[in-house]
C-alpha cells in the first residue's frame, strides 16, 4: 500500500484531502501541531478506510521538528510516495500592509513557505534514494498554495507572499526533480469553507451572493481532496509543475 504524508490533515482541506486519499487505499501520515487527545476523532474517521493512520505532532516552522516528522514515518512505514504541502497559518491579526509587523511576516513565512519548501527538499531526497533502491517506486509532491497567490489582499500581505512563493517552489522542484520521474504539482483553492474562513463567513456570504465566483456557492474540502486524489493516482502524468485550480471559477476574467 502506497503512504501519503499530509500536514496540516486533521481538519479542514487537509482532512477532506485525508479522506479522500485514504478512499483511495493509502496509508496515511498526518501531521499537525495539535497535540493528539485532540485529533482523534478525526483519526478515528480516517481510519474506517481500512487503512493505517499515524498522528506526527510537528511544527514544520522547525528544521528538528521536521526531521523528527520525517523519522517517525520512516519508522512506521519505511517508505513514502506522496507529500501533500497543505499546513498554513493566517496572520494573527489581519493588518493592512502599512501597519503589518515583521513577528507577523516572519510567523506566516516560516509556516506556510520556510517549512514546506525544506520539507519537500528532504522528501525529494528520500524519494530519489526510494527510487534508486526500487525502480518501481513512484512518487509526487503537492503544494496546497492559494488564489492568493496572485489576488492581492492588502490586509494580509505576507500570506500572499507565501502563496506566491510557495507557486515558484513548485516549479523549482518539479524542474529539479523532472530527471526522476517525481510530478510536482499545485493545487490552487479559492475560497473554501473551513474553521480558518470562518471569521469572514458573512462577508463572503455577500460577495458569493453578487457573483464573486462562477460557481454560486463556496470550496469545500471535498473539492480540493478531490484534485489532490487525482494527482496522486496518477491521472496528469504529462502535467508536472502546472496548477489546478479549485475556485470556482473565481479567478476567470469577466467583463
């Protein structure tokens, strides 16, 4: 059975990209900085797949909670074949960008681009070993970046620099690692209902309401595990470095 790590996987789109991926058989890893007396019934749901599901408690902010991450599902599993990049974090406080502090700026980037860009650097090293050891082993890396990405939010700058920047990382390493075969690709969600959008729930309430998406209605989990399980699978085996965008059609120009 094939073993896929996501962070952030015990609530929001990291839990429906669970779901998902364990629909499809595979053995999961999910990390979070949550300790784990509160993520068991997510566990618990995770595992009625029928597959086997282990909690890493880690802040990918930090190099020795990343290696730890990365111990503990060597140990369990011996073996990875799918890295999901979804953990992220907010601002604190949403300030416009000429207010915004660097604790803020500098929080938001450790969490949502120094952790996940490092991170995938030891995976792809542990997938190119995989590789050499076994020919047969295939594996892909998955950014959950955002439309913030390139929509500007002047109230929360440095989570768009993240998304930015988490977009060129998926490039960078889907042209390093081209030569072996691993895809990496980008998922890119719009406005998905989840505890993180829940604060401004009525505000996109209203914007929904007067045509702010094609689509009428808000992202949810659902829809971005979806992409994610498709990507895993295989099905884009030609589309390494490229985005799927999961919005709604917010992000179509329209007149």
């Amino acid at each position: 059975m094939k073993v896929a790590l996501i962070t952030g996987g015990s609530r929001g789109i990291g839990l429906g990209i669970a779901r998902h991926l364990a629909a499809g058989g595979y053995n999961l890893a999910i990390n979070g900085i949550r300790p784990a007396a509160a993520v068991q019934e997510a566990l618990t749901a995770l595992r009625a797949y029928n597959v086997q599901v282990i909690y890493c408690q880690a802040d990918i902010a930090y190099a020795e909670q990343r290696q730890q991450l990365l111990q503990q599902v060597k140990q369990q599993f011996g073996r990875l074949h799918v890295l999901v990049n979804n953990a992220g974090i907010a601002p604190r406080e949403r300030k416009d960008i000429l207010e915004a502090t660097e604790q803020s700026f500098d929080e938001v980037l450790s969490t949502n681009l120094k952790g996940p860009y490092f991170l995938t650097q030891a995976v792809a090293n542990w997938m190119i070993a995989q590789q050499q050891a076994d020919q047969d082993c295939q594996g892909c890396i998955i950014n959950i970046s955002s439309i913030s990405a390139t929509i500007a939010s002047v109230n929360r700058g440095e989570y768009c620099l993240a998304k930015a920047a988490m977009s060129m990382a998926t490039q960078l390493f889907a042209v390093r690692l081209g030569a072996y075969n691993i895809p990496v690709y980008e998922v890119r969600p719009g406005i998905i209902e989840t505890d993180m959008t829940a604060g401004v729930k009525d505000k996109y309430d209203r914007l929904i309401e007067n045509g702010l998406c094609i689509q009428p209605r808000w992202g949810y989990p659902d829809d971005v595990g979806k992409a994610v399980a498709a990507l895993a699978a295989g099905n884009f085996p030609y589309s390494t470095g490229q985005v799927i965008m999961v919005d709604g059609g917010l992000s179509v120009p329209r007149l």
